[in-house]
C-alpha cells in the first residue's frame, strides 16, 4: 500500500516537473502583423531570437486585413503585435482597440532625394510650391507634407493671412507636381519621399542620389511615423513588451540598425508634430 501510494506521489511530482519545463517553451513565441517587414528585415532579428529564445513569426498583412481580423477575433485575432510603417496605415485600422499603442515610437523622415549638381537645393518646404518641379516618389509622403501644411496653418478659418498663404502653398504644390516615372526622373526631378523609399528604392536604384531635409517652420522637419501596438489580452503580451525595449534600444544606439528600417529615432529635444494631430488631419 506504502509503495501504490509512493509510486502515485512520485508519478505526480514527475508530472509536475515537465509542466514546469514545458511552460515556458509554450511561450517562447511572439507573432508579429505587420505592413513592411521584408524576408531579408526578418533577418535583422536572429540574433536576439537566438539570444532571448523567443520566436518571431511575421504575418505580412494589409492595415485592412489587420483590422478584419481584430474585429472578427478581437481577443485572439493571430498574433500579438501590430507593427505598421506609417500613420496613413495606423489611421486606416479606423480606431481598432489595442491595450497599448505607441503612435511615436519611430521616426521616418521626410525628404528630398536628388542628384548632386542636377538641381538647385531648396532650403524649406515652401519653395516646393514656389520654385522647383518635383515629383513624389511615394504618395505617403506627399499626403503627410500637405497634412503638415495643413496643421501649421490650423488657424486660417480665422486668419484671412493664413488661409491666403496656405492655398498659395497648396495651388502651387500642386502646379509643380510631376508624376513620378521612375528611373527617366532621377537625374532630372527633385524626389519628395521617406527616408525608407530612398534607402530601400531610390539610393540602390542609382547610387549618385543624395538626401536633404529642407526646414519646416518653427519644428525639426516634416515626418511619417511607424507605430507599435500590442493587441487585448495578448497571449504574448510579456515578450511583446521585451522586443519593444529591444527596439527601442537598437533606436537609441545603432544606427545601422536604423538606416536597415530607414528609421530615425525622435530626440527628447526634437519639436515635431504630434502623431495624434496628424492623424486627426489624415482622417479628414
């Protein structure tokens, strides 16, 4: 009886112990949806894979998608986090619920790509609309230029001076506009994009291009911004949260990290627009 009963007790402390070492392996995961990440980015994180133990799994999904799924499965929609490159896209999940969201958690700058000598360089955005043709060689650009427009002058219903100036701005953005053909254009037009286009496009495309980023009134520069969200009730939510500290330490400190992402990290001391106040312009 003493030995049934030691036999019992000993088969469930062993029980016990591979549940113990089971669990974690469990939730060594993290399932990541995202709007950009490339095969060739995915590799970019073995390293800390390898170091943290933890698998990342990218599911490559249109801002659409993503929002179809959280509102189909909103507790269990596929994965854990919601990586997206650009507010357009963040505004294009049209207000779905996240348990933490973080609207600047990097930097894309806005610029302008050219070729040396090819062009007279402009010294602000305003002469876009005053001096130069040029062409957008992302759309998102040209969208989040006029959205900043748009919120420097926020005040011209009520100023006749300002809401002069911002439609001369906007008639003669648009007057000067080129579409964008690709490679005939290099040498010959100013290219408003995202520092990701011309590092990942433009520089490889013809490697002469350069980048400026003109001023932009009384703040640091014109710029999208790429978004990090954790989804409710994620079942992965603690390393969710250790791969965001990962990220923004790599941000902090590696800059070819960063030019991999075609980030750049917002200093405390940058005085930029908000991405909430962008955003209430890009749902108008």
């Amino acid at each position: 009886m003493l030995k049934s009963l030691f036999f019992c007790i000993l088969t469930l402390v062993l029980f016990a112990c591979q549940i113990e070492v089971a669990q974690p392996e469990v939730n060594k995961e993290l399932r990541i949806a995202s709007n950009f990440i490339t095969s060739k980015q995915e590799s970019f994180f073995r390293v800390w894979q390898k170091k943290s133990g933890i698998k990342i799994s990218f599911l490559r999904l249109s801002p659409q998608q993503i929002r179809r799924q959280i509102k189909k499965q909103p507790w269990n929609p596929g994965f854990d986090v919601v990586w997206l490159n650009g507010l357009q896209a963040y505004a294009d999940l049209n207000g779905a619920p996240f348990q933490a969201s973080y609207l600047d958690f990097a930097q894309i700058p806005i610029g302008l790509s050219y070729v040396p000598d090819s062009i007279d360089q402009v010294n602000n955005f305003i002469e876009l609309s005053q001096t130069n043709l040029w062409a957008a060689a992302d759309e998102q650009s040209y969208a989040l230029l006029k959205v900043h427009f748009a919120y420097a002058f926020k005040n011209r219903s009520k100023n006749k001076k300002q809401q002069e100036a911002y439609q001369q701005i906007m008639s003669g953005l648009k007057d000067r506009k080129l579409a964008f053909n690709g490679a005939d254009q290099y040498h010959t037009n100013m290219l408003l994009c995202r520092y990701d286009t011309y590092l990942q496009e433009l520089k490889p495309a013809d490697k002469k291009q350069r980048i400026l980023y003109p001023k932009f009134f009384r703040y640091s520069g014109v710029s999208d911004r790429s978004t990090f969200s954790i989804v409710r009730q994620a079942s992965n939510y603690a390393n969710a949260k250790l791969f965001y500290a990962f990220l923004n330490k790599q941000l902090r400190k590696n800059a070819k990290f960063c030019r991999r992402l075609g980030y750049k990290k917002i200093a405390p001391t940058q005085k930029l627009i908000s991405s909430q106040a962008l955003l209430s312009l890009l749902k108008k």
